[in-house]
C-alpha cells in the first residue's frame, strides 16, 4: 500500500456528503463517522498478514486463516481521531490504542502538544493512526513524528477528507506512511480550514464552538 488511496466506496461517499451537510446534527454526525470508520478500517486492514490455525470444525478438521504477527495499534489525534476510533476498535476488538493529544493554535496553525501515551513494542506492530481531518498537515506529521520516535516504523494514517496542501506537506515528512481517505477536497481557505470540507470536525463531533 502506498502513497494516497481515496476509497469511493458508494456508502463511504453517501455518507460522507451526509456529514458535509452543516444541518446534520451532532449525534447525526457522531453516528455517521463510527458508520465510515468501519468502512476505512475494512480498507486499511486489507493487506495484514495472515497464518492459519488447525481447527476442528463440526464436520472435520481444517487449516484456517487467522491475522499473524503482534496486535496492531490504532493510534488516535485527539479530540477528533476518536470518532474514527470507536468504529474500528468494534471491528479488531484486540488492538491496542494510542493517543496523541494536538490541537491546532488558530493564529499560526501549529500543532501544539498536550497528551501523549502509547502501547509498548511499536516497532514490532502496525500503527493505523486516525484523524478525520489532513489541513495543513501539521497535526498528522506531528503526531506521526511522536509515534516514530517511540519505535513506530509501519504506519497507515487514515482520515476521511484531505485537503491537496495537507498531502503534499504529509507526503514531503513522512513519505513511508500511506494515505487513506475518503476525498481528497479542493484546497484550504485563508483560516486553514479545508474547502468545500465538513467544518471544524471535533467541535461537530461534540457540540463545541
Ligand atoms: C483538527 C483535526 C486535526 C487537525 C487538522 O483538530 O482533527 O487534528 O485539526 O488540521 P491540520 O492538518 O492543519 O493540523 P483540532 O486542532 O481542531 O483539535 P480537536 O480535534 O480537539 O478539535
Ligand atoms: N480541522 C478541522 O476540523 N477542519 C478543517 O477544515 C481543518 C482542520
């Protein structure tokens, strides 16, 4: 997998442009992001490695597959990266969490950093980091940098609109990690919010200003 992967998935798209709509009301928009996060976490988990197992069923015994290696990790930017997360955690029960606590400073659109706790053994595991939103990149590539330094070395980031801006500066610092969204919108406007876009995606999330 590699470079950006945009998933046009008719349910995805459906449900998206429901989230753009700015008169979908916060549990409205709650509900739809769990919806879509299963449908990127199907997406995302397509190429994990498999083994097989001996088992027994009713009628006789047989070579299964299973998912092989460690537990993967999703990694979380908060506030946001949780609407994302929840969904995908109902679908790999076993992962274990990170999260990375970043809010964006509005004057200069810098990551500023106020939480961080992740799971052991990053090196040996996949990390599927979340964040429903790629502006300017700033979050992400911070986020990802803080993952890295704790060992992280096979990533995905995954999130439903990127702006192009936010790509190219992602791509330029970590062009390891692919891509996964749900569009790609047109560009970001003067405040650094991404256009056409779905709003400020943690205040929609949670009913904040
Ligand atoms: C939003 C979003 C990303 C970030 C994207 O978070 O969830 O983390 O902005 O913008 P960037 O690519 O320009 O960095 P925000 O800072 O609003 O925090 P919140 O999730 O707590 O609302
Ligand atoms: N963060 C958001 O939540 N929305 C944007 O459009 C840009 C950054």
């Amino acid at each position: 997998m590699n470079g950006v992967t945009v998933v046009s998935h008719p349910l995805v798209q459906h449900k998206l442009t429901q989230m753009r709509k700015v008169e979908t009301s916060t549990a409205g928009f709650r509900r739809l992001l769990r919806e879509i996060s299963l449908l990127l976490c199907y997406e995302v988990t397509r190429e994990l490695p498999m083994t097989s197992e001996t088992i027994q069923t009713p009628i006789v015994e047989m070579e299964s597959p299973v998912l092989d290696g460690k537990k993967l990790v999703f990694a979380s930017v908060l506030r946001a990266g949780n609407g994302l997360l929840d969904g995908m955690l109902d679908l790999v029960p076993s992962a274990r969490v990170a999260h990375v606590g970043l809010y964006r400073d509005h004057e200069t659109l810098e990551a500023v950093e106020y939480y961080f706790k992740a799971p052991e053994s990053l090196d040996e595991r996949l990390t599927i980091v979340v964040d429903p939103m790629l502006a300017t990149a700033n979050s992400a590539i911070m986020a990802i940098d803080k993952l890295k330094e704790r060992g992280a070395n096979n990533l995905r980031f995954v999130c439903l609109l990127a702006a192009p801006e936010g790509i190219e500066n992602f791509t330029k610092a970590h062009p390891d990690v692919p891509i996964i969204t749900a569009s790609i919108d047109e560009r970001l406007n003067e405040s650094g919010y991404i256009v056409p876009g779905l709003g400020d995606a943690g205040d929609r999330m949670y009913g904040t200003k």
